[in-house]
C-alpha cells in the first residue's frame, strides 16, 4: 500500500515540478505513438469503409487476414521490424534501428489491422442500414463513402482511440525496436520496464500515473473536440 | 416539360436462387393519380415497386421509361417500409437528397424550413433523425422523397404501424402531393386506406398481377375469385 501513497505523492511531485526528463519522456510517447496513429488511421479508416462496401474478389480472404493480423503479438512485430531494420537486414541502410522512427513503425503495424478491424465492423452495419436509401437516391461511390464517413464518425473515433491505447500502452515492441536508449528512444512504458526491473517502485509507478493521465486526457480531448456539435444531436 | 411517364414493364421476371419471386408481368403505369397495389404477404409487392424503381434487378424482360433510365431515375422518389432514418438531425436528414444535387444554399434552407412546417416537425429541426417515434420517421422519410419535387413517387406500406393520427397526416401529405402532380404508387395492407386514396388497383398473387382495375370496378365489381376472397379476407392458397 504504503508504495501506491508513494508513487502517487511522487508522481504529484515531478509533474508540479515539471520535471525535465519525465516531461521529455512523456512527450517522446506522446509523438511516436500520435504520428502512429495519423498513419494507421490514413491506412485503416479509407480501407475499413472499403472492405465494408465493396465486393471484390479476394475480400474475405482480407478480412480473414486483417483478423488475423489484430492477434499478432507486438514483441513479434518488434522482433520482425528489428530484424528488418538490422545493419544486415534489407532496410539497414537506412539506420533507423534505435530511433523513434523505428517504435514508430512498429506502432503503426501492431494499431493498424486493430483500427481497421473496428473500422469494417462499424461500416458494415452503417452500411446495411443506409444501402438501400443510398442506392435509391442514386448516389455515386464518392458520395457513399463521404455520407458513411461523416456519419460514422464517432464509431471511427472509437476506433482511433482504441488504437491509441493499445499504441502508448505497448511497451514489447518499441522495446526491441527503441532500445530504450535514454534522452534518445526512452518512453513512459519502457522507462516503467526499466525503474520496475530496477526495484524503484516509487518512479515506476508515478510514471504509471502519468502514462494513466495521458491516455484518459487524449481519450477526453479527442471526444471533447468530437462535442463541437450542437448538443442533443446524438 | 417532358414526362418520364408511361412506365412499361414487359414480360418482367425477378428469379432469385431459383425462386420466382415476380413475373411474369406486363403493364404500363400511365400518367397521373394514385395507384394502390394491394395482396397477401409475400406476393411480390415490395418486389414489384424496386423493380419499377430500378433498385431490383430483373431476371428476364424489360422495364422501359419514356425517357433514359438515368434521366428518369432523377425524378423518381422510394420510401421504404422501414423508414431508413440517416443517424443526423431531422434539419440535416431534409437536407440531404438537396446537397447530393448540389442545391443552392438558401434554396435548400427554403426548402427545409417549408417542409418541416409542412409535416410538422418544425420545432424538431435539430433533433437527432434517429430518435424520432414512428410516426414522425415516416413523415420525415416522406418529406425526404418529396423535397426533390420527384414525377414519380413509390411507397412500400407507408402506414404499417402507425395508428389512426398519424395515418391520417400521412393520406393527407400524399393527397398534396397528388394535387401538386406527383404520380404515386404504393403498397399497403389497409383496405380502406386503398378505397379512400387509390384512383386504381392492382391485386398481385404469387408474384403475378392477378388483377387490376379502375378503383371503383376493383373496388366495387371484383372480376376473380381470389380477389373476392381477398376482400372477404379469406386466407388465400
Ligand atoms: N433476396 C431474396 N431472396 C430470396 N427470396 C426473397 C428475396 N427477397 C424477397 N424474397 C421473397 O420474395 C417473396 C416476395 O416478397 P415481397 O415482394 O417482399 O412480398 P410482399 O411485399 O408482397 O410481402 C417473399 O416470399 C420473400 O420471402
Ligand atoms: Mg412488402
């Protein structure tokens, strides 16, 4: 218990004293994993709505592959990102092993099938209710996409946000990938790794407070911002 | 201005995993009034309007207009039997069919502002579509077909579930629309309802149009028994 009281106090402590290093730590996961996750969004929300209102050859074959990719477990896609980012890999050239570049790029792997998945499964129910009116007043594939866009937006928030969770909340992956290299890769889930393995429970768990606050203040940011509209619409 | 009237069906089929669900069927829907398309359940009524729509596909025969189908497309209207609400406002929902044409701005808030008062729902404007009771869907989904000014306008059982009230406000919006020169065809299971608006009939069994008839000779002289035992409401084989 008495670790708890600490960690909180202690946590009270660095984020009224605006302490540099938990600041630059909170704002490193705060840029890898909100870049992750414009990426995956740009991939998985235009592809989610397109799985759920096309028929194509291969679509079933997509969404059991998209399924499928939802399960992998972060550390392998950390494992496989390190092995293509090593010097001896096919991107080493590009040196990105070891910077946030790279945690970056294992974020948008492990969150994208994840948001896409929500994606399609929201697109398709909004889909089957708004078919036959959609086709009846002629609307052209541009216009469908738009209409089901906008008014499934909120379900596509939902979607953003549990991507974003599972992203800053990852620690497998960017651990391999990051090297939790202090002032350089360190983030609020492997720094928490780290003073946990180091027995400062204190720091530890102050950082888990703080990585708790960011994902509930995005969580609130993201839905306040969604609010602009007028209330009693919804 | 030109009329995509008459609408022609010729030997028009829907077969569908090898069930015949209509045809064959012939006839020509010719310009005004208010045809009520009347029969038991599952004998093909809802096919028969998407048909006339353009939204089901034929298996065999024809479905002409009198102009090119994507020109009469853009003057045809459907409510569906289950009001299909979009998940925005009632103000929003009126606003749609406009904005997808490209309406001038103060043209569609014209439009909106006239219709809802129209159907009564003016104090509702911002209301989410979706939490409307029954009634007021159907109401909306109708101003929603209308607000285009369409030639042609379907409805499939527009009054299912609605009692007396809204039924009434319903016959009363589609008497306007009639006047104002809109052909209407329509579907429903309220015999009277049929009497009290239909200017003619169709009776359809087992996907084929068994009969059809000026309203009063459909109404008033039955020519085949299965539409003398419809109208005693004997359960029809
Ligand atoms: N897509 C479909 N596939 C197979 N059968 C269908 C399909 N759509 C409708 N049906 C069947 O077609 C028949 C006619 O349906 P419908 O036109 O809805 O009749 P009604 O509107 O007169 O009750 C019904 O027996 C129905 O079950
Ligand atoms: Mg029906």
């Amino acid at each position: 218990m008495s670790d708890i009281f600490e960690g909180l106090s202690a946590a009270f402590w660095l984020v009224v004293t605006l302490d540099p290093e938990l600041l630059q730590i909170s704002l490193r996961s705060l840029q890898v994993s909100l870049t992750a996750l414009v990426i995956a969004c740009a991939i998985a929300l235009p592809f989610g709505t397109f799985l759920a209102i096309r028929r194509f050859r291969y679509r079933r074959l997509a969404i059991s592959v998209l399924n499928a990719l939802m399960g992998l477990p972060p550390v392998v896609v950390g494992l496989i990102v390190y092995i293509l980012l090593s010097r001896s890999g096919p991107f080493g050239v590009l040196g990105l092993l070891f910077t946030p570049t790279a945690m970056v790029i294992a974020q948008v792997i492990i969150i994208t099938p994840l948001i896409a998945s929500i994606t399609h499964q929201a697109m398709r129910e909004l889909w089957a209710e708004y078919h036959d009116l959609l086709i009846s007043l002629n609307t052209s594939a541009a216009q469908r996409i738009r209409t089901l866009i906008w008014d499934g937006r909120r379900n596509l928030l939902t979607a953003a946000l549990a991507g974003f969770g599972r992203g800053i909340g990852e620690v497998g992956a960017i651990m391999i990938v990051g090297g939790n290299i202090d002032n350089a890769t360190r983030v609020l889930t492997t720094a928490i790794a780290l003073e946990t393995g180091k027995g400062d429970f204190a720091l530890a768990l102050a950082l888990g407070f703080v990585l708790i606050a960011l994902a509930i203040g995005v969580n609130i940011c993201i839905h306040w911002l969604s609010r602009t509209e007028r209330e009693g619409r919804w | 201005m030109t009329t995509i009237l008459p609408l022609r069906l010729e030997d028009v089929s829907v077969l569908r995993k090898g069930k015949r669900l209509l045809g064959p069927v012939s006839m020509t829907l010719s310009e005004g009034g208010l045809t009520i398309i009347v029969g038991p359940n599952g004998s093909g009524k809802t096919t028969l309007l998407k048909v006339m729509h353009g939204v089901e596909r034929v298996s065999a025969g024809r479905v002409r207009w009198a102009v090119p189908d994507e020109q009469a497309q853009h003057h045809q209207s459907y409510v569906f039997q289950t009001p299909i609400m979009l998940r925005r406002s009632v103000a929003d929902n009126l606003r749609y069919p406009l904005q997808l044409r490209k309406t001038p701005r103060d043209t569609v808030e014209t439009c909106v502002a006239d219709w809802a008062s129209r159907i009564g729902l003016q104090d509702l404007l911002k209301l989410s579509a979706t939490r409307l009771s029954g009634g007021e869907k159907q109401r909306l989904a109708l101003a929603r077909a209308l607000i285009r000014r369409p030639e042609v306008l379907f409805l499939d059982e527009p009054c299912a579930n609605l009692d007396g009230a809204s039924t009434r406000d319903i016959e009363r919006l589609l008497e306007e629309a009639q006047q104002a020169g809109t052909r209407i065809i329509m579907t429903t299971h309220d015999l009277g309802q049929a009497k009290r608006l239909a200017t003619d009939a169709i009776f359809m069994l087992h996907g084929c149009i068994k009969e059809a008839a000026p309203a009063e000779a459909f109404f008033d002289a039955p020519q085949t028994s299965e539409l003398q035992a419809f109208f005693r409401g004997d359960i029809i084989a």
